[in-house]
C-alpha cells in the first residue's frame, strides 16, 4: 500500500522511529542547511547523467533520506528505481529546516541545482521540481535563477501535489492547535508540536487563510492571509512567478472532475466534552459560522468564527496525511489526539482528516477562494501549467501511486 511521500509529522516527541537500514543511496551530498541523496541508474556509474532532482516537502525538523526513500519506493509504485531502471538518476533533496522560509530553502535548492550540474557527465538537461512545498521551493529558485541571469540547465520542472495557490488547513483546527499550546504545552512537548507546526515560517507563506492564536476571532473569507504569505507572493513575484524556460509538469492527488471526499459542510468533526479541555470543531460551511469553540475548565470559552469561506474540508484535492507514529491521526485526528492527552480519556471524532491541497491549486487553475472552480470540473486552459493529470480519487497528499508514477514516467521519457 503506497503511503505519503512526505511525513509531514516527522517523528513526535514520544515515539519511535523505525530502525535504521543500510543507506540506499549511492551518494551523498552535503550542502548548506540541506542535503541531497544520489541514486546513480547503473552500479558503473560515478557521476549523475541524466538528473531527476525532486525536493522535499514540508515539516518539522530535518529532512530524512530513508524516509524519503520508503515514501518513494516501498508502495504501490516503486518511484526511484522505475526512473533508475529507465535510465534516470534520482537526487532527492532534503533540508535541515523543512518548516524554514521557501525562500531560505530555495537558496539550498539553488545549490543543488549547480552542484548537479557540475557533477554532470555529458550534457542532458535535468529534471528539477518537488513534493508539496518542495515544488514551490524549486519552482522559485528556477525563477530566481533566470532572473539572474544564470542558466539552470533544466528541461522539465515537475511539481507534485504542491499548492501553487494556497494548502487549506481548517481555521478552527488552527486556532485549537494554538489553544492547546498556551494552556497545557509546558506541561508536554507533544501539546506544543501542532501550533509549531501552523506557525512556522513555510505553513504561514503556503497556507491560504491562517490563524496564529487561539482567542476570539472572526474571518472574512477576504482577509486571514499572513503578512509571511503576501510577502513571500511579492517574492515570487519579483522573480516572474515561474521558470519561463522549462515545460512545467504537475500531478494532483486529488480528482479533476469537481467529485469531492463526501465530507459535510458545517459538521461535527470533533467534540471534547471535558474534564480539563472542552472543545468541538466543525468542517468549513458557507455563510457565517462558529467553527470552533473551545474552553479550559471554569474558563469562558474561545469561539472561533468564519463568514463567506467556501466549503472546502470536503472539495476535491489531497488529503492532510495520516501520522503512522501517532495512531494514523491527521488535522481533525490531531486535535482529538491532544484532547485527549490532556483529558486522559478519549475525544469523539467523526471526521479524522480533509483537504489539504485543492486540485485547483495543485494544478494551478484557479483560486481556492471561488466556491464554483472548487466542485467544478478543471479548467485544463485556465492552469499555468503546460500538462498535468489529476488522481481518479482524492488520495492522502503526496501518496506516490501507480496512476501517477507511470504519468510522469512518460512525460520524462518524452522530454
């Protein structure tokens, strides 16, 4: 069964990583604040030829090569040694900062990018893109790059599952994540991982609409963008928004026909009746509507309150992935798993994850802010993107699957 590709959880405070294996890279690369794996196509090789360089995504922590590696190759679709196979070298690039700005991370990126090139024997052009926020973090360095003046020597820029427009993670999970934080995270490190998580530097510029605190507020659906976002989209801005010299690839790990995940709006998704946190969050519906509420024991509860959003826990698009080490939990699963460390009795989920990654900002086609381009079928001519495929199902966000793996498979033969 295909899982992930990115672990966007890395491994918690309390839990157990698997044990480590012999490295299955050929290669290392050590670079500033990053490090780059290398998977050479054939044993005789000792420099790359034909490079597929695809970068990680966002978490906490630092990149983990192996876990890279299971995420690729240990599913349905043997990722690296397909390419390897077809005569592809792989270079999965990963950073020591993966929740660092995008644009930090693009400098490691940039990196790579020559390093690769310089490491090169003969002169086929690369492949360069990546995972979730890994191909926003290449897609502005191979802007960067030719804003410069510098050539990248790339043919092909590949995102997967990455959102171009903005990721969706629900306000009031947001806002909960925040409470749990200031109320009990002293008390364990664990009760302080989700609002790290929504705080950090990378989840502010990808996150379309984004909540620092756990008070009273309401959102309009026009407001909410953090100032790291807008001044991250100005960034991008500046360097042209894209690569204009490589053909721009992408997949979605949700579906292109406007079929969503059947996840309610305005539902119950988790409640807490107490002891010490009493807490219930809804999925996202349209119009004015209290998503959260949330209180401490003898405490005047927190409502969290949103006007005009569309109804996007349930639109088609990669779901929040599941944490392996942490009971399979997701965004709504997260908030029900903190509750009940802190209640020291089980909180009643309904609905343990939604989307994360809109199809429509996988395949850059439209904003996540319009209701109808949400549940509508894509607009194949409205997309940035020269060529795309979208999942037949909405999957978990970046699950390598044999639908897509064979797609990109082609393109790059073709390339």
């Amino acid at each position: 069964m295909s899982k992930p590709v990115v672990s966007i959880w890395g491994t918690p405070p309390g839990a157990q990583p698997a044990p480590a294996e012999a490295d299955p890279w050929d290669t290392e690369w050590e670079l500033r604040n990053g490090t780059a794996w290398v998977f050479y196509s054939s044993s005789r090789q000792t420099a790359v030829r034909r490079p597929v360089i695809l970068a990680d995504g966002f978490a906490m922590g630092p990149s983990n090569g192996a876990a890279l590696y299971d995420g690729l190759e240990d599913g349905d679709y043997p990722f690296i040694s397909t390419l390897r196979e077809n005569g592809f070298d792989v270079i999965l690039l990963g950073f020591n900062e993966r929740s660092a700005s995008i644009l930090d991370n693009a400098d490691v990126a940039i990196e790579c990018i020559r390093r690769t090139v310089a490491d090169r024997e003969g002169d086929a052009r690369l492949t360069v893109g990546g995972f979730s926020m890994g191909g926003m973090v290449t897609r502005y360095a191979l802007a960067k790059m030719e804003t410069q003046e510098e050539d990248h020597e790339t043919s092909v820029y590949l995102s997967y599952d990455t959102p171009h427009l903005g990721a969706w993670l629900p306000l009031g999970v947001q806002a909960y994540a925040h409470f749990v934080k200031k109320h009990w995270g002293e008390t364990n490190p664990l009760l302080s991982l989700y609002s790290d998580l929504v705080n950090s530097p990378a989840a502010r510029q990808m996150l379309r609409w984004h909540v620092e605190t756990g008070t009273d507020v309401t959102l309009d659906v026009a407001a909410g963008q953090d100032r790291k976002r807008t001044d991250f989209l100005e960034a991008l801005h500046r360097v042209g928004d894209w690569p204009r010299r490589p053909r721009l690839l992408g997949v979605a790990n949700g579906t292109g026909t406007g079929v969503g995940n059947s996840i309610p709006a305005d539902d119950i998704a988790m409640s807490a009746p107490g002891p010490k946190a009493n807490a219930h969050l809804r999925t996202q519906g349209r119009g004015r509507q209290t998503v959260a509420q949330m209180a401490k024991a003898y405490q005047a509860a927190v409502s969290i309150n949103t006007i005009g959003f569309p109804e996007l826990d349930g639109a088609p698009g990669g779901l929040f992935p599941k944490a392996p080490l942490l009971d399979d939990a997701a965004n709504f699963g997260m908030a029900a798993m903190l509750t009940a460390v802190i209640n020291g009795q089980k909180a009643n989920l309904a609905h343990n994850t939604s989307t994360f990654v809109p199809t429509i900002s996988a395949v850059a086609s439209a904003a996540i802010d319009d209701p109808t381009a949400l549940y509508a079928k894509v607009d194949r001519e409205s997309s940035d993107l020269h060529d795309f495929l979208c999942a037949t199902t909405n999957e978990e966000h970046t699950v390598m699957t044999p639908e897509l793996g064979h797609w990109i498979l082609s393109q790059l033969q073709e390339a």
